[in-house]
C-alpha cells in the first residue's frame, strides 16, 4: 500500500504532467494563429479559394510597393511572403517554399489585389509616399532576388561560380529604376564598394539566401572544360 508521502509524489508528477499539457496546448494555439495571420498563408488560403487577399492597410501598401519595385513578377513577393531571402523571423508560415501550387496560389492572390485595387489606392501605396526606409529595404529586396536567381542559372545550368566582385557587379546592374536618385545612387556605392560595406553586403547575402558555392544540380553533366572554369566565390 502506498504511503502518504508516495501518494503525494504521484498528485505532484500528475500536477506537473498538467502543467505541462497546458503550456503545450497554449504554445501550439499560438503557432497556429500566428500561422493563420501570416502573410504567406493569408496569401495562399485567398489565392487557392480565388479570391482578393484581405491584408491590414500598411501591409498592403507593403505588397503592392514591392510589387511596383519588381515591374510586377508576383513571384518576388511570393518570396518576400515565404520569408526567402529574409530574417527568420518573417518565416514561419508553415508552407512549403518549394511547392510549385503554393507559390502559383500565392501570385493568384497578388494579381487578386492588384485587379481589385483601385488606380487612386494604388498610386496612394506606391513608393512615392513610402518612407525612405521602406523604398531602400524593398529595393534591395528586389536586387537580391534578382541575383539570388542569376546565381542558380550560373551554378545550375553552367557549373560555374562567380566571384564576388561580379557578384556585387550584377546587383547594381539590378537596382530598380522606378526608385529615388538618391537611393539608387547609395545603392549602387554599395554594391560596387570594394570595401567593408560591399564584403559585409556579400556575406549577408549569401547568409539570408543560402547561396552556396559552386553547387550543382543533382543529375547536370558537365564537361571537362566547363567544369575547369569553375571559379571560388571570393568574398
């Protein structure tokens, strides 16, 4: 028969086990709202049911701001909204980033908003009433989207790496033109800076990203030659 003292021990193991389920079940309503709320599921669930995304308005301005600033490829703001390329912070969705029916639900929904928004909204959310802020950090969304996909032609299809000066050559190649003199100009410096600010740029790039050098895609044959050319990223 147990003692007193055992049956305390069980009553308190049981208390903690409580304790235990609760906070699980709180931390997981939690990932499920913010889940729901995230711009990537709000994006799919609308574009999978064909309909216009309902977003707050600052977030929408966001949206279609970037959409300006990349000449309408929804497929930028699909990664933006997935989180690629970003602070993990804006990840979480919970969708699969390499779905091909995600990503075509998601540009649905971003055509959904463009259509239904109408021209005096739309030049409101531009950026021309952006902050400085917003239109730098959007920009160099854009340009490193833009390289992250020359990097996948040039290692993929080409076998080849390039180094980080052509690296830095080809983001001021791809610095928005609908942006400020000004921005596009600082842009520019720094893309082509040979100096801490551009290595910095470089080594962020490749964090965020997840650039890898010199990788290959499973199953590409290459010849001899080619693969001699095969240059080191050099930061």
């Amino acid at each position: 028969m147990a003692t007193m003292q055992q049956l305390e021990a069980t009553m308190n193991d049981l208390k903690k086990r409580k304790a235990e389920l609760r906070s699980q079940s709180r931390n997981a309503a939690k990932r499920a709202k913010r889940h729901s709320s995230h711009l990537a599921m709000v994006l799919y669930e609308a574009g999978v049911q064909q309909q216009c995304p309902k977003l707050e308005a600052k977030i929408q301005a966001e949206v279609l701001m970037l959409l300006e600033l990349a000449k309408f490829n929804t497929d930028v703001v699909v990664s933006f909204a997935l989180g690629q390329g970003r602070l993990d912070q804006y990840g979480g969705s919970g969708l699969d980033a390499n779905d091909h029916a995600v990503r075509q639900a998601m540009s649905t929904a971003v055509n959904c908003l463009f259509l239904a928004v109408d021209d005096g909204l739309m030049v409101d959310s531009s950026f021309v009433h952006g902050t400085e802020l917003e239109m730098h950090s959007l920009g160099r969304y854009v340009v490193e989207y833009k390289v992250f996909k020359w990097l996948l032609e040039q290692n993929c299809k080409k076998g080849l790496s390039p180094g980080g000066g052509l690296v830095r050559e080809m983001a001021s190649k791809h610095i928005p033109d609908q942006l400020p003199l000004h921005i596009c100009h600082g842009m520019k410096q720094l893309f082509r800076s040979g100096g801490r600010a551009g290595r910095y740029w470089l080594v962020s790039f490749q964090k965020k990203w997840g650039a890898k050098v010199g990788c290959l895609g499973i199953g590409e044959d290459l010849e001899p030659g080619l693969l001699e050319q095969k240059e080191p990223w050099s930061v």
